[in-house]
C-alpha cells in the first residue's frame, strides 16, 4: 500500500469561532486585506462589523462573484488586488466565493489572467496572497481544498483548476453562520457534500484517510439533512451539517471526484442547475453503475448502513425527492442533439477517475433515463 496525504490548512472550527479572525491577522501580521463576500452579507450588515473592526485590518469590499464564478469576475478582483496592494483576502461565504478568491489571489503579478490557467493545463503560480476561507454554507468544502471551479461563459467552458497554491492558510467554520441558509441551498449543498463524501471514497486515487473521513462525513450527512432541512433552526443539525461539510472537503481533497461531478458541470453551465443539485442528479445512477463491478462501493454501502448498493442508491433516489431536489430533466425537453451535446461534454478528467469506466452507452443510458 502507497499513499500520500497533506492537509495544510489551519482549521478553526465551532460556534461563534468568526470572533478569532481579529486574532489571526494580527498573529499573522496581516496589514491590508480585502473582504471577499455576496450582497446578503452586506444587506445584513455583518460585512460592514468585520469592516468596522479595526483589528482585522480590512480596507475594502468585492462582492462581484455570481453564483458559478466567471474569470471575468475573477481578473476584476485580481486587478483590484493589484491596485489597491493588498496583502491578504477574507473569503466570507459559500463555494463561489471562496473559489474565486483562492484563483485571484494568484493574479498579483501585472497583466495576469486566469484564462492562462483554466481548463489548459498550464501550471498556476506559486507566489499568491494568504487567504483566510469562511465558510457559510455547509456545502463545498472549498475551505480546505486545492481546488477552484470557474467558469468561462464566453467559451461555455465550467472546469476546476487545482494547485497548491489555492489552499487558503486558515479555514473558519463557524455553524452559526448557516443559520440563515435558505431551505433550497440547504439541501443543495447537502447532497453535494454526500457526494464529495461517496465520490472521496471510491475515487481510483482513494487513500486510507480520506475513506474514514469520507465514511463519517457520509453518515453525517444522512443523518442530520432531513433534520436540518424540515427544522432551519436545529442547531445541533445545522453543526453536524458544517462538520459534514467540512470532513467530506477533506475527504475530497486529495482523492479528487469522480462521475457525477464530472456531469454536473455541462449540467450547471448549460441549464443552469446549482452545482451540488446537479451532482446528486446522477449520483444514485453512479451508485448501481459502480456497484456491479467496484468492491469499494458495495463496501461502502454496507459500512453507511445499507445491504447492499441498490439499496443505498434507492436511498439518495428517496432522500432527493425528500429535499424536493431534482430527479429528472423532463422540463427541459432536451432533444438527441442536447443529449450528444451533454455526453460529450461529461467526459470531463474526473470521468476518468471514477473506478468504474463510464462509455458513452452509459452516459446515453443516464441521460435517456433523466429525460424521458
């Protein structure tokens, strides 16, 4: 057996833990940072407090990312980094937040873009801005993960990129921050982190860590998202959510994802479907493709509980339509041409790192099975 595992991300987890970002750039000398966050967060005023802290050292605001980050948006940050010289970022929010700014705080040099990066296999720079990641859903896990998914939606491209450079130096997860979440993004984000849990697990690149962590993080998830999803307010749900989260970004990290992420991202860029509802989609199909060959996944379907795979695909096929998640692509009347289309652009690279292999009759099969 040969492995490698690394995890260099500081990581401050627990209630109200959001108190000690004053402390972490004063321990770290941190002298003028910009905070990274969505419109919500400033409506509600909790930017403007960080701001207002003097202690954290925070001269400015971007809150230009959408939902799936464009480059665009990315070189706009990158440029304003540039600009104003800032020395360090706060990331506070979900995945297209944290994700964005973990790619811009590598454009510090002049006339840098990350188009030079995306989906082209040229290596990310090494020097880059400390980031501190806050997350505040309980969803991607992009707090402690190498990865960044952007996308380019000129060239209609939705592709990660992964570098060492991307792994934020401090990670705060504070569950009281998901408080809020709506009821739609909740469990979106939560059968997106039962993915990244499952597809940690039987990825080809699987090491013994990563499985424990993938397999508690899986069991968390199952357990607390009804719980969580019904009843917002259950905090002791809403934490076990984070912690899922969290554990199954780690689960993730150095495994990478298979299948289902792969499909999500023509899914997401061409009908516009959230990233975690789009990968657990087709995660069920993955659950019986995998299992008629792949001992792992009928080894994990017995240690999360279940008889066997087909049970535990039933399961998410339940749990989905339980969240009022998607389970089909009917309403998108999506004709032979649009499903070559989505075939061909599901052979992404993390296709080739499921342990099953996946052929176009078995993505024929899927797709026939989503849209009639």
């Amino acid at each position: 057996m040969k492995w490698y595992y690394e995890q260099p991300v500081k990581i401050l987890f627990g209630d109200h833990k959001i108190q000690e970002l004053s402390e972490i750039i004063q321990k770290e000398q941190y002298k003028k940072g910009i905070l990274v966050t969505t419109t919500h967060f400033i409506k509600n005023g909790f930017a403007g407090q960080l701001l207002d802290d003097k202690k954290n050292n925070l001269a400015d605001i971007f809150a230009g990312f959408s939902p799936n980050p464009d480059v665009e948006e990315v070189n706009r940050l990158g440029e304003h980094l540039r600009k104003e010289k800032i020395d360090f970022i706060v990331a506070l929010g979900g995945g297209s937040v944290i994700d964005g700014a973990k790619a811009a705080s590598v454009l510090i040099e002049k006339e840098t873009s990350i188009q030079k990066y995306h989906n082209t296999g040229e290596k990310v720079p090494k020097k880059h801005l400390p980031l501190i990641a806050i997350s505040t859903t309980a969803g991607t896990g992009s707090e402690v993960t190498n990865v960044s998914v952007l996308t380019n939606r000129k060239q209609g491209i939705k592709a990660p990129i992964a570098s060492e450079s991307f792994y934020p130096q401090y990670a705060i997860v504070d569950p009281t921050l998901t408080w809020s979440m709506p009821q739609d993004l909740t469990a979106s984000a939560g059968i997106d982190v039962l993915a990244h849990a499952v597809e940690g697990y039987w990825s080809r690149l699987h090491q013994p860590i990563c499985d424990v962590l993938a397999v508690y993080a899986a069991k968390l998830v199952l357990t607390n998202i009804r719980t969580v999803y019904k009843d917002p307010n259950n905090q002791a749900a809403r934490e076990k959510m984070a912690a899922a989260s969290l554990i199954a970004g780690l689960a993730f990290g150095q495994p990478k994802t298979t299948a289902s992420h792969a499909c999500s991202f023509p899914l997401t860029n061409l009908y516009h479907i959230p990233h975690g509802e789009a990968c657990g989609l087709t995660l069920d199909f993955f659950i019986r493709l995998n299992g008629t060959k792949d001992f792992r996944t009928r080894e994990l379907s017995s240690q999360l509980g279940f008889y066997d795979y087909e049970q535990f695909a039933d399961a998410v096929q339940k749990l989905k339509r339980d969240l009022h998640l998607r389970t089909n692509l009917t309403d998108f009347h999506i004709n032979e041409e649009k499903k070559k289309e989505l075939i061909r652009l599901s052979h992404h690279a993390n296709l080739k790192n499921n342990p099953v292999e996946v052929t176009d009759e078995d993505l024929r099969r899927l797709y026939d099975g989503l849209c009639d």
